[in-house]
C-alpha cells in the first residue's frame, strides 16, 4: 500500500526492463509513422512541403477523432 510522502520501493529490474520496453516500443512507433508517410508519399504522388504539413495535420486531426469517439463510447 503506498502512504503519502514515501515513494515506492521499485526493483531496479523492473525499471531496466520499462525503459528497454518503452526504448523498443518508441523505435517501432518511429518506424511506422515513416512507413506510413513512404506509402502516403507514393500513393499520392505529393510533391513539395504542402502534402507534408497536410499530412502531418491529418495524423494530428484523426488520432484527435478517435480519442474522442471512444471517450464518448466508454
């Protein structure tokens, strides 16, 4: 149980193999969105800094619409 004032007595085990996790998991997450802009690039022919800011802004605007749609679900 964690009382106030006292910070819980982690394993350092434990926080080596979160950050190695959270390491990995950053890489894919990198990994995907440069694969995913490859095959928007590609699909689109886009040419220029306009596709990419437009892009970038539809990343932004759909993770926005689905963090709301399924705060509205739950």
């Amino acid at each position: 149980m964690a009382t106030p004032g006292k910070l819980p007595d982690i394993p350092s085990l434990a926080i080596v193999v979160i950050l190695v996790f959270a390491l990995i998991s950053i890489i894919f997450l990198i990994w995907y969105v440069i694969l995913l802009y490859n095959g928007f690039k590609v699909s689109s022919n886009a040419k220029g800094t306009r596709p990419i800011v437009l892009f970038i802004v539809g990343i932004i605007v759909a993770e926005l619409v689905s963090k709301f749609v399924i705060f509205k679900l739950i």
